[in-house]
C-alpha cells in the first residue's frame, strides 16, 4: 500500500470509529485503553465492507462538512466537495456588500449547501433552495432544519431548464452548481461516482453546458436588472460558459479557481435593460 492510501485508509478508519462511537476523534484518543462496546464492533466490519466496495464515505456516514456547516446527504444529492468553495466564495463576496435584505436563489441546490453557506455567513441575506428533484429538496429541508437557519432559508421546487414561475419573485443574485458532466465524460466516471451519486444532478446534456443555456436565458427574468449570476463549472468549460452569460447580455466580473488551482466558477452581472 502506498503512503497515501495508507493515510487514507487510517482517516476513513477514524471516521468510522467517530461516527459509531458517538465521540469525536480527541475523546477516543483518551479513552484508548477502554474497551469499545459491542454494537461498535459488530457494525465496523459492515462498514468496512462498504467501503471497500466503493462506496463513498458520506453516504456511510450520512454527513459531510461544507463550509464549515455539518450536512445530512444520502444518495439523492452529490456530496459537497472542496471545488465548490471556489463558487460559494465568490458568491459571499458579493452577496456581503448589499444592503437590506437581499435575496439569494441558490438553483440545483441538491443538498443545499451553497445556499446554506451563503446564510450562515451573511446574516441579512434571505436564502431560496430550489431543485428539481424532490428527493433532494427533502435532503436541503433537513440541512435547512439542522443548521437552525429556518427563519432566513426556504426550499422549493423549480427546474432549472424552464422558465421560472412568478411565485419565485425577484433576486439580487442566483448562484448554481448546475451538472455539467458530458455524454462521453459520464462514461468515464469512477464507479465511486457514478454508481452511487445521482446521474441527474451529473449530466448536462452532450456538451456539458444545456444548463447554462438555459439558466442564463430563461432565469433572466428572476433576477433584477444589476443582478448577479454566479456558476460553478467544469474543467475546460470555463470560456464556453462565460461565452454564453456575455450572449445573454451579461458582463463577466471575475473568474476563480479552487483549490487545485483550476478555473471553477464566474460571477457575471447582469446589464440593465
């Protein structure tokens, strides 16, 4: 086994003990000469079973941290992962330099994560989930419930490739991770992805970008003139997608990276009519 692998093995390890024992990892270290009771080591052989079969760790354990926040996730949603930080920050830039109470519309929001970021951080900010799939809208209500932010965070129904309905109203910005995996991509993927993470929330039709079509154009109408439309997209697709907020009359603000230092997201602004 190779040092990494290894270090992998030995954090999965940990996980696991944390997650069944009910301790975090500095109370186990204390504990270590105490005997772990029965039912812990009755189920970490199962557990170890389904990570060997691949399976990825957040579904085993039923939660994954993003930003800071703990989030429930099953296999309805993707899992939050790292890369999009590099939307949810630029997302936080600008939605913590307007006043009032803006309104945010976090669309394909799977298990709400950026909408709920977005909350957390900016406390004036008034936070719309909305996705296409019920399964995952029950997964963002939890998430909503379990980082107490009822009062500012709602979830509701829309799909991203049809014109928004009026009840969404208004917003100051819209952020979306929306899938962007393609046809030939989505025959590529690691079984970690693709047997277990849902293809609806992968897929983006053959070129990767139908929903940035679509989003771009179609939900123009839900955001106000001066608006903000912040996307997280793929490897390589960074000029496509910023070549088609600029044919629907958007202007490209900023470009980012994440944290292996690859293009990841874009917050462009929408021109007043």
């Amino acid at each position: 086994m190779q040092a990494n692998d290894a270090n992998e093995a030995g954090f999965i390890a940990r996980q696991l003990l944390c997650h069944m024992s009910g301790k975090p990892w500095e109370q186990l270290l204390a504990d270590g000469s105490l005997y772990a009771p029965q039912e812990v080591c009755d189920q970490l052989p199962f557990l170890a079973v389904r990570v060997l079969k691949g399976e990825p760790l957040a579904y085993i354990l039923g939660e994954w941290e993003f930003y800071g926040l703990k989030l429930f996730v099953d296999r309805n949603v993707l899992i939050p992962r790292d890369d999009t930080c590099a939307v949810t920050d630029l997302a936080i830039a600008a939605a913590a330099q307007m006043e009032g109470k803006p309104r945010i519309l976090d669309l394909c929001t799977g298990s709400g994560c950026i909408g709920l970021a977005i909350a957390d951080r900016v406390k004036n900010a008034r936070v719309t989930l909305a996705d296409v799939s019920r399964e995952a809208l029950a997964v963002a209500k939890k998430n909503i419930t379990r980082n107490h932010l009822g009062a500012r965070v709602s979830a509701v129904q829309a799909d991203a490739l049809q014109q928004p309905g009026a009840f969404l109203g208004e917003f100051d910005l819209i952020v979306s991770n929306p899938p962007y995996i393609t046809a030939r991509e989505m025959e590529e993927l690691d079984d970690s992805v693709s047997k277990y993470e849902p293809h609806l929330a992968l897929f983006g039709g053959d070129d990767g970008l139908k929903f940035y079509r679509a989003i771009a154009e179609n939900y123009k109408n839900a955001l106000r003139p001066g608006g903000y439309l912040c996307f997280e997209f793929g490897m390589g697709q960074a000029d496509a997608v910023c070549d088609i907020l600029e044919k629907n009359q958007y202007t490209i603000l900023e470009r980012s990276r994440d944290y292996n230092d690859r293009e990841r997201a874009v917050i462009a602004q929408r021109k007043d009519d």
